[in-house]
C-alpha cells in the first residue's frame, strides 16, 4: 500500500474554495478538461442531506505513456468514479475512487483539508492511499497511480490559484 500526503499553498478563503472552487461545474471542468487534459469528466449525482454534501463523478484521465506491461493489462482507456463526501461541520472532504480496471483489487482512498490560513492563503492537505493487489504488476500501478495523482495535484495548485486570481468565481 502507498500513502501520500500533498500540501499545497491555495490563495482564497477557505469559505470561497470549498463553495466556488471544490464544488462548482466552471472550476472542475476547467481543472479536469482544459487543464489536466482528461476527455471526460461528468458529475453523476450531487446531493445535500443536512451537514453531508454529497457527488459522485465518472473521470476518464489520460493513459498515455503507459509501461508496456500496465498497458497490456489495463488496455486503452481507463475511467474512475470518485464517490465523495463533504462534511460542513468537520469540514472535510472523503473520497473514494472506484477504477473501470481490476475494480474489485484497487482501492484508491483519501481525504483533504483546509488549515492554517494566515489572512491571505491556507495549506490545502490531501491525504491519499492507494492499494493495487494484481499479482506482478500491483505495485507498478500504485506507483503510476501515485506518479499521476502528484502531478495532477501540482497542477490543480496552480490552477485553483489562478482561477481565484482571475476572479473566476461563478454566482451560477
């Protein structure tokens, strides 16, 4: 099993990223389609019940530059299915990813949030697990799973920043 923790500088309001960041149709297909790359992202659900905010999304990322073997297993294409959950009051955002390939022996699992702001940005925290039990090739595919989650993190710092900048924050 691999775990990571990514922290990452975000320039808003925690108030404002969670509600016109985390949760909003303009920033997430902005990160996930335009900037990121991926060919699909498409919310399934979006529920309110009390303090429980919940949304389940299907995300196809990109799969090029594969291994030869994870190629071979994995095919052409791959999707995932985040089923997440924000709690207002804990104020922390669960989620799990269920993948279209070896669904029933990968758990990708891991929460994030917001501390330490300091009048002007906070620390985005994001703890991530990831476990691949494919006899020969699970630990090459946690460690491109890992591999692309760091990078795709990296890249949503930068993006979240911008887009907050550009005061991109939608009233839709």
């Amino acid at each position: 099993m691999a775990e990571v923790v990514l922290r990452h500088e975000i320039f808003c309001t925690e108030e404002d990223y969670w509600a016109k960041c985390v949760w909003t149709r303009e920033f997430n297909e902005g990160l996930y389609l335009k900037t990121l790359g991926f060919p699909r992202y498409e919310v399934q659900g979006d529920t309110e019940n009390g303090n429980v905010r919940s949304r389940r999304t299907l995300i196809e990322p990109p799969v090029a530059g594969l291994p030869a073997p994870l190629k071979k297993a994995m095919g052409d294409t791959l999707s995932y299915v985040e089923e997440a959950t924000f709690d207002k009051t804990k104020r922390v955002y669960e989620f799990k990813v269920i993948p279209s390939v070896f669904p029933d022996k990968t758990k990708v699992w891991g929460n994030l949030y917001c501390e330490g702001w300091n009048g002007k940005s906070f620390t985005r925290v994001s703890k991530i697990n990831v476990e691949v039990k494919v006899f020969g090739i699970g630990g090459m595919v946690e460690g491109r799973i890992m591999e692309d989650l760091k990078r795709s993190y990296d890249v949503g710092e930068k993006w979240t920043n911008d887009f907050a900048a550009a005061g991109g924050f939608s009233t839709k």
